[in-house]
C-alpha cells in the first residue's frame, strides 16, 4: 500500500518533520512494504474552504473524561483541533471512493529501526483488514473502502457527533460499524 502522508504546506516545521518521518520510512519503501508516500496537504483554519469542511460535521463538546474534569473546560473544538479532524475525515472520503487501500500517517509518524520487522508483520496484516492502526493515535492507519465510505457517511449524514478527539471518534466508528452494521440482515460483509 502507498501513505498519504498529512502535511501542511508551508509551514517550516511540518514540512521538516514530514522530510525526517519519510526518511525514517525509506527501509520499508525500498523492501516493498511500503510503495510510496504521497502528500496531503492539511486542511487548515486558513484553508480557504476551511469552512466548508467544517460545515460537514456535528461538532460537539468533548466527552472524554480529561476534557470534562479540566480546569479549562470548553464548549467547542478549537479552530486548528477542527482543522486537524477534518484533514482525517477527508482522507477518510477518498478512501471510501477507491478500492486501492491506503495508508493515512500525520506529519510527525516515524518508523523506528528497532520496530522495524514488527512494522513488516503488521503492514502484511493490515491489507486483509476492515482498519488497522499501527501509529501513536492518528499516527498511522489504514480502512478498507467500505468502512471508510460507512464512516464518511455517518458523519456527514448521521449526524455522528465529534464529541472527543479524531482517535476516539475513529474507534467509536469501527465499534459502531462492527457492532450495528456488520450484524444486519441485509449486510453479507465477505461472510463476516
């Protein structure tokens, strides 16, 4: 599987980190566990349709138990915390728009050598699977087409809520989707 690796253009720092991140990857593109990294440019507060993809989704007040005992409690996700969820949830679209998987990593996912022949099993094992996640959070994940597509869908037209941060809704997603979807009648997901 090629990465779509979530940058933001022109920012010094993002940029540097993505160079370091693919650089830590190279082992694996050059033994063809990997076939390439490909740039994502993040969406942002200045995006000029930053709007319109937050516009997308049911934004609403974080659930998790850090965020409610917080001293610094708030109503909403902040501008740039938008931002961020909704460079996943696009990339979360297109996934569900083609069947060639693809890996989904954050600027700053690194490879390290001594992880190296567990990155291999786990990235053979990946390409059979509704979602895998082999980063730090967000750092790293893939979905087959018919989990993201499911998942794209429920969020723009469900109203699935963004009550937490993108990991959280991403797990609550495949739970839901494993869970409610997969058992009805009507759904013969390859004789799940």
């Amino acid at each position: 599987m090629k990465a779509i690796q979530i940058v933001m253009k022109g920012d010094e720092r993002s940029e540097e980190y993505a160079y370091l991140s693919r650089r830590s990857f190279q082992r694996a593109i050059d033994d063809g566990y990997l076939d390439s990294i490909e740039t994502f440019d993040a969406i942002t507060p200045q995006s000029e349709d930053f709007q319109d993809h937050v516009d997308k989704y049911v934004w609403s007040k974080s659930l998790m138990t850090l965020d409610i005992n917080s001293k610094n409690s708030k109503e909403d996700h902040s501008p740039t915390e938008k931002a961020g969820m909704c460079s996943h949830w696009e990339l979360m679209r297109q996934q569900g728009e083609t069947d060639d998987k693809f890996w989904i990593m954050e600027h700053d996912t690194w490879l390290i050598e001594e992880r190296y022949e567990a990155f291999k099993l786990l990235s053979e094992y990946a390409d059979n699977t509704l979602y895998a996640n082999i980063g730090l959070f967000m750092g790293m994940y893939c979905m087959d087409k018919s989990f993201a597509h499911w998942s794209h869908y429920m969020l723009t037209q469900k109203d699935f809520p963004i009550n937490c941060g993108p990991y959280c809704v991403l797990q609550r997603l495949f739970r839901t989707f494993t869970t409610k979807h997969l058992e009805l009648p009507e759904i013969d997901y390859y004789g799940i």
